[in-house]
C-alpha cells in the first residue's frame, strides 16, 4: 500500500466521524476537538486492524495520530520495520 493509499483510508476513515469538516492533512484533530479517549483508542485499533500493525507502547505518542500526515507517517514507518 502507498503512502497515497494510506492517506485516502485514514482521510475516509476520519471522514465519516467529522461531517462537515473538510479536513487537511495537517488538521490537528486534538485540537480541534474531534477526539476524546474513547475515539483515540478507536483510532488506534483501526490503524492496526485496517494496515495489519501492532501499535506498541513507544508508537503511543500523541504526535504520532494528530493528523492525517501524522498517521500515514506511522504506519509508513510501521510497515517499513516489518
């Protein structure tokens, strides 16, 4: 899967949660206010279910899912180590 790939899935994944917001690659989605602890752990497992990742307690960084450059960035690192 391509970097490309893998922003179009976390861009359509966050989507559908934030109607009416068009959202950039560089959107905090923190700081927007778009994710409560409930969603995190939402948006943690669906990066490992949909790109076959195991999130380990050093990836548990909020930097790494603030935005969608941010999680394309980890799971293109992720894949890389694999």
């Amino acid at each position: 899967m391509t970097s490309e790939d893998s922003n179009k899935t976390i861009r359509n994944y966050l989507t559908k949660f934030f109607p009416g917001h068009e959202l950039s690659d560089e959107d905090d989605i923190f700081s927007l206010g778009f994710v409560n602890s409930m969603f995190a752990i939402q948006l943690v497992n669906f990066v490992e279910h949909q790109f076959g990742l195991e999130i380990e307690n050093e990836d548990m960084e909020l930097d790494n899912f603030r935005s969608v450059r941010a999680l394309v960035e980890l799971v293109r690192r992720k894949t890389q180590k694999s």
